[in-house]
C-alpha cells in the first residue's frame, strides 16, 4: 500500500483519502483541549496576576475520556483506552465523510492539520521542559528521603530521585525539551523537532512503564503526534541515507498572499512563542526567586540543625521509653532539613503516595 501524502500532485487514491480523513478527525481530537474544564480555568485567568502553573496548564492538557483500573492504578495497557475510543470514533466519522465529500485530495487541509499538531506539540514540550529547566519536576532530595530504606520508596520515585540528585542533567533534559518544543514553530525546522521530541519523549514512555511512574501515557501522546508529523519525511530521509540517492523534497504551503492572512499567520505564531517561551520563562524565573510554588517547603529551618539525629532519650508523658524498633510511639531518629521540616522514624504501617508530588503554595501543603 502506498504512503498517503498530502504532497503529491494530482488527484489522490480512494483508500489514501479514507486514511486522511481518519487522521484528520483522530488527531484534530487529539490535538484539541476537550475538557470544558481546561476552557473555564482558562477564560478566569487573572492575566494581571499570573503564576507559571497558569501557562504550564494551559499546554499540559491530553484526551481523557474514560479510567479503567490497570494492575496498579498506573500504567497497565488500559490506561492507552481513550486512543482506541478516539480511533473508533474517527473511523465512523471517516465513512460519514466519504458519503458526502467527494473532492479528490486534501493537500491543503493535510497542511492545516500538521499546522495544529506542529503547535500543540510545541506548547506541551516547552512547558514540560521549563518544569526541569528550573528544577521543579524532579527537585534535589531532602536529607528524610536519603535516610529512607531503600524498599521503602515506590519504583517511580527511585527514578525522580535518581535524576533530581543531578541536577545539571535534568537542567539538560528540560533544555532538549524546550529546543525541541521551539523548533516546532517553524515548518523549516519541524522535521528536526519531531525527530528530537519522539526520541526524548520515547525516552520517558518506557522509563515511565519501567518505573510505574504514571506519566507513560502523557509522553506517549508526544511520541505518536510527532510520528504523524515525520510520516511524510521518513521514505525521503530511508531514501537519502539509506539507499544514498537524492532527494527533492516537494511539500505543499498556502501562498498566504493577502496582507490579513500574513497578519494572522505572523500574529498567532508571534503570540504563542511569547506566552510560552518568553513569559512562560520570565514567570518560571519569578517563581524560583520570589513565589516558590514549588513541590518542597521554602521557608528555613532552624539554623545549624539540619542533620540526622538518632534518638537516644525519648519520653512520652514524662515516661522514658526504652529504644526497640516495634515501638510505634517512640521515635527511632529524628531528621531537620534546611527548609522548615522534621522528621521522624516510628514502627507504624501507612499507605505510600503513589503521587510524583504537586507545586503548591504555602510550605504546610507540600507533601
């Protein structure tokens, strides 16, 4: 079968038409907040009072329609359900299409809808990658968690911990991510930018599975809107490095001739680089120095008592409780950090947070 391609001269074949208009419909969905949720928040804004969570969720957004319970509540191939109710949602919609359009190839409408995956790819990876670029994803270890028994921390907070304890890499991680995301902008440079976001976002999808991080499904998402966007440049690139013939790329672009048309399309590409690139950072670097809606209490501890502390007196009620392991009231350490926390070791069971932790403002919300 023949690669649909909304490039080639001419009229298209019947089953090429059938697959772009089950690609249009599957990644327009895809592609576009469905939440009314994400429109309410959106439209009570305060612009004049802005926060980065405010721009970070505004691109932080993918197709959640049902939850189906997996093997951990986590990952679990059923939590890729929505995918398959979106395909099966695009194939009937795909045949209601072919009864009534009978035009006989989409090149420009196949140019608007890499146009909308191009953006939606860029917003999401740039605000992914300023999370890390300020270390605010995966901060650096409180001296509790060090002293934590190794089995005593889930599998996916081994990975966070493991790359928030270097964090010149994870500075690193995020700037791929931010590049990636902006080169998405342009089309010139959006073959590049869908082959660096496939690569770092596939990269997350199996650490994710590995690790039973939860995040699987949210950079697999990336993953699959970028192959779409390479579709049309994988046989040039397999025919220019692979059987080392030459390429004459032939790619369709509207003419944009009228001066309002120029406007628009300078004008939206303008805005969003500025909301999520230039104010999105400018709020980031706010917030690291002056908010601190971070995930970890901001303000200072006791000075010079950050340390851990084996408790070696212990009373309770004025009754000196003998040290023993099984105790669930006596402390068996005790732990200050640099910022406002204590904590404490005693012999009681309790659930453990499957959550990656959320910024938050004020130092005793933060878990």
């Amino acid at each position: 079968m023949s690669v649909p391609t909304a490039n080639t001269a001419g009229a298209w074949k019947p089953i090429e038409r059938f697959f772009f208009r089950v690609a249009c419909l599957f990644f327009v969905t895809m592609s576009v907040p469905l939440s009314w949720s994400y429109y309410e928040r959106l439209f009570t804004l305060n612009w004049l009072s802005l926060n980065y969570r405010d721009i970070t969720n505004m691109g932080r957004f993918s197709p959640s329609l049902i939850t189906i319970p997996t093997e951990s509540g986590r990952w679990g191939l059923a939590s890729y359900a929505d995918w398959g109710v979106i395909l099966l949602a695009a194939l009937v919609g795909a045949l209601l299409w072919s009864l009534f359009d009978k035009r006989k190839e989409y090149r420009k409408l196949y140019y608007w809808l890499r146009v909308v995956v191009r953006y939606r790819v860029a917003v999401g990876m740039i605000e992914f990658g300023f999370v890390k670029v300020f270390l605010v994803q995966m901060p650096f270890p409180p001296i509790s968690t060090l002293h934590t028994h190794f089995g005593d921390i889930t599998a996916q907070k081994l990975y966070w911990l493991s790359v928030g304890i270097v964090p010149t890499y994870e500075i690193f991680l995020g700037f791929v991510e931010v590049i990636a995301g902006f080169l998405l902008f342009f089309r010139k440079t959006a073959t590049i930018g869908a082959f660096l976001t496939a690569c770092a976002s596939a990269n997350i999808v199996y650490i994710n599975h590995a690790y039973d991080g939860g995040v699987h499904v949210y950079s697999a998402y990336f993953v699959l809107l970028c192959l779409f966007l390479l579709w049309q440049d994988i046989p040039r690139i397999g025919k220019l490095l692979i059987r080392e013939q030459d390429v004459v790329p032939v790619s369709y672009y509207p003419a944009f001739a009228s001066l309002w048309a120029k406007c628009l399309r300078y004008g939206v590409k303008a805005a969003l680089i500025f909301l999520f690139v230039v104010l999105l950072s400018v709020l980031h670097w706010r917030n690291l120095h002056h908010d601190r809606y971070v995930k970890l209490p901001a303000t200072p501890g006791l000075s010079g008592a950050a340390g851990y502390y084996q408790v070696t007196e212990f009373r309770h009620n004025g009754e000196l409780l003998p040290y023993t392991p099984f105790d669930s009231v006596r402390w068996q350490d005790a732990i200050f950090e640099e910022h406002s926390t204590l904590t404490f070791k005693v012999n009681e069971p309790i659930q453990i947070s499957l959550s990656n932790g959320v910024p938050r403002i004020g130092d005793v919300l933060r878990d």
